[in-house]
C-alpha cells in the first residue's frame, strides 16, 4: 500500500494541489504495481514564516524579491493569490 507524502510551503491553490495529488496517482499506479484504492497521497502545507533556509524564511525571500521587482510581498505570500513565487527552498523541497 504506497502511501506518498508531499510537503509544500503554502501558496498553491487548491487546483493546484489537486492536480498534483492526481498527477502523482497516476505516476504511482503506472509504476507500482498497486491498486488505485491502495495509493494513499498526502499533501501538508507548510506556513511560509516556518519554512527557512540558511537561516531565511520564504516570507522574507517573498519580501526581498517584492522589493527587488515592485510586486508586494502579500502578492508573493500566496494569500488568495494563484500566483506562487517560486524560490531556491521551494525547488529544494518540491
């Protein structure tokens, strides 16, 4: 029974986030030999302020980077927003 556990910072919406469990459904039904009511997908979503890297949380990337392009920081912070700032610590953890 394959149970897959996938860790976010916050900020995708819920489209999103269902696209990407079916997405990895399916890689897992094509490849593990499984029944589709064994795969268990799990998604946890990750406050961006608890989320660091060298000692930097995403919100404070999200403010660097909004004063760096002019876009506000409560734009990059995922707030209702489907747009996603994507930084170095989320393509680490995604």
């Amino acid at each position: 029974m394959p149970q897959i556990s996938i860790t976010l910072a916050e900020g995708r919406t819920p489209a999103q986030i269902r696209n990407l469990i079916h997405e990895v459904h399916a890689a897992v039904l094509r490849t593990a030999n499984t029944l589709p009511e064994y795969i268990r997908v799990v998604v946890h979503e990750v406050p961006r302020t608890h989320w660091a890297t060298g000692d930097v949380t995403l919100t404070e990337m999200d403010a660097s980077h909004a004063g760096q392009t002019g876009v506000t920081a409560d734009e990059h912070s995922g707030q209702g927003a489907a747009r996603h700032l994507v930084t170095a610590a989320d393509e680490e953890q995604s």
